[in-house]
C-alpha cells in the first residue's frame, strides 16, 4: 500500500466546459472527462486522496495522473493538471507510423508522422483510423495518452447514463425516501417507462416497477464503473469490490 504524509434520452451532460478551450471540450465529452467523473463520484478515491492511504500501486498511479478531484470541475482539473499530463502526446500506432496530438485554446491538432521505407504513400483518413482501432486496447488505464482516439465496447454516453444516476442516488442520500422510479422520471431515463396522463393506473404500475428496476440496474453499473476507475481500472463495470473487501 501507498501512504502519502442527474440521465436523459439525450447526451448526459454531467460536464460543461465553457472557457472555449477545444482540448478542454474534446477531454469532457469523451472517456477522459467520464474518468474524470467517475474517480470524482468514487467515496473510496475521495478517501485514499484525504488520507493518502492508497489500495494498490494502480489506485496510486490513478492519483499522480488525476490527483484530488474534490469540489473540482472537469474545467478547473484540466486547466490545473490535464492540459499539462495530457494536452499533448505521441503514440506509435506501428514501427514507423507515429500519431501525435497538441491541445490548444483555439484547436486541437493532429499531426501523423510516416517515416517507415515500407510506408512511401500517404495513408488516409480511414486507413490511419483502422490502425488506431487496431493498436487500442480495452481499458483506457493502460494507456491514458491514447484518449484522444480512444474506443472501448462500452461508450462514454453509456458510461456518463450510468454515473448521472449514481450523483442523482448520492445527492438524495439515504435518509430521504425517495422512489427509484421517481429517480428515472427526473433523468428521462428511459421514455417508455415514463409515465403520462393517458396511462391507466395498472401501467403506471407497470411503468413504476420497469423504471424502478432500470435505476436499480444503472446505479450498481455506475457505482462498478466508479469503484473500478478508483482502483485503476477504466473503463469497466465488472464487479470486483469482493477482491478488496469492499461494499
């Protein structure tokens, strides 16, 4: 161990940038800003970064490339460390063919440097796209440089779905009682179970109990998602809290 002395129909926006900064835009709307908010709603991440206490080396590196995420917008965070740790890099996609990104105020550029003997002709668009794809790996954690061209099975408007809720749940707490269908109403989370003045009182019901479930579902997802990302792990929302112990 380490020791240091709101869901709609439409895309979740959890995240508002609004100084103009391109590279600042891209980071919120894509896997980093979902990484961002994930550590950022993770109580076990809140915890080792007041304590700093870390439970493992992964949830360690977590904390150098993001560092204490509390009372921080994505905003603040990327103007204070991301655009420095982040807002440029330079991956090799394949030996001789780099890919290299520069965030400014203004735009974001991209630049691709083929110096391979076997490589004389320009790659386009597609094709330097099917490198990228190929040469990705599946978490974002292992490699935080590539999150420009980033993709996973799981998408960042799936992943931010599922983190509104978990804020909706944490912001009511658990004194306050609360229906979980009411919860999904609030979000939009899902349309057809919303209900409207046209219902009959047994689809209401119906409405009520498939909402509720829905909820249900996206809180465990997102609270997986947010405890993973606290233990270096991102982006996955498989169940792992049993191998630390941890509700």
């Amino acid at each position: 161990m380490k020791n240091l002395s709101s869901i709609s129909d439409n895309e979740p926006s959890l995240l508002r940038p609004a100084s103009g900064d391109r590279g600042c835009e891209l980071a919120c709307r894509g896997y980093l800003g979902s990484w961002f908010e994930a550590l950022k709603l993770s109580p076990h991440y809140v915890q080792m970064c007041r304590t700093g206490i870390f439970m493992s080396d992964a949830s360690f590196k977590t904390y150098e490339l993001f560092g204490a995420l509390e009372d921080l917008s994505f905003e603040q965070w990327w103007s204070l460390t991301g655009a420095r740790k982040l807002g440029c890099g330079c991956l090799e996609l394949e030996p001789g063919l780099e890919i290299g990104y520069q965030s400014g105020c203004d735009e974001f550029k991209i630049s691709v440097r083929n110096y391979s003997p076997k490589n004389v002709a320009c790659l386009t668009f597609h094709e330097i796209a099917a490198i990228i794809d190929a040469s990705s790996c599946n978490l974002l954690s292992m490699n935080p440089m590539a999150w420009p061209f980033f993709k996973a099975r799981i998408s960042a408007y799936s992943i931010n779905k599922s983190l509104s809720v978990v804020k909706a749940c944490q912001s009511v707490g658990k004194s306050d009682k609360v229906k979980m269908w009411k919860i999904g109403e609030q979000l939009n989370l899902k349309k057809s179970a919303t209900c409207t003045k046209e219902d009959w009182r047994i689809d209401v019901a119906d409405k009520h109990i498939q909402m509720g479930k829905l909820v249900s579902a996206e809180n465990r997802r997102g609270k997986n998602l947010s405890f993973n990302a606290s233990q270096g792990i991102f982006p996955s929302a498989r169940d792992i809290s049993k191998l630390y112990r941890v509700l």
